[in-house]
C-alpha cells in the first residue's frame, strides 16, 4: 500500500518538473483567452436529473493495478457522455495513475458536458494548469 505522503511527495515532484517547462505566468495568459469553462454545478444540479453521475477517466490506481485497456480516452469519454454522465473526471497523476494533462485535452475536446481534474492538488499551479487545459 502506498502512504499518502508517497502520494504528496510524487505530486510536488512532477509539479516542480512541469513548472519547469511551462512558468506559471504562462498559465495564466492561457486561462485569461480560453474559452468559459463549463459549470459543472449546473450540470448536476439540471433538472429532469433523478441521479447525476460523474464519470471518470483513469489509467490506473496507485492500490489496485493498470487499466491499460481504457485505449482512447475521448472516445470512452464519449461513450459516458452519451451514457448520461453529467460530467467526465480525467485523472492526470502522471506516477502512480499514468495519466496526463493530454488526456485532460482530449476529453475536453472529445465531449460538451463539464470536464474536471481529479487529482492530488498540491499547488495553486495545478489548479490554473488545469483549467488552462479545459477543465
């Protein structure tokens, strides 16, 4: 089993490695010309709704094992999205859940309903790098 500060120390590791790459500034001008995000509060809360679900894209878990059969994201994003779900989840922990901000990308631009990042935020710039790709 890993403990949860194993889960915190990886975050804070590949966060320092992506604002390496992309300065949080940076961030920030995308989040300042993207699109409005989708409102997700909205979307569970629509009526006509009897159970508003939340569907979740993810490559693996850090208790259980790999779920390399998940293939396209987009397109399984896609099949929840026709399913009902009032909102798909991308999971974008990149060491323990082998995900990735393109998944994030590609769900966003595979689906209309809201997209939300489900992940371990350890810093304010997971939050603008999440919503600078789509969530």
């Amino acid at each position: 089993m890993i403990a949860f500060e194993e889960l915190i120390e990886a975050a804070r590791h590949a966060v320092a490695r992506r604002e390496q790459e992309r300065a949080l500034e940076s961030l920030r001008e995308m989040v300042r010309t993207a699109p409005a995000s989708k409102d997700a509060l909205a979307a569970l809360r629509a009526e006509g709704r009897a159970v508003s679900v939340i569907a979740e894209v993810k490559r693996a878990t850090a208790t259980f094992a790999d779920l390399s059969g998940v293939g396209d994201v987009a397109v399984l994003a896609r099949f929840y999205e026709a399913g009902g779900a009032a909102c798909v989840s991308v999971v974008t922990e990149p060491v323990y859940s082998n995900g990735d901000l393109r998944d994030l990308d590609a769900v966003r631009g595979a689906v209309d309903v809201p997209v939300l990042v489900n992940d371990l935020i350890v810093t304010p710039y997971q939050v603008h790098e999440a919503r600078a790709h789509g969530a």
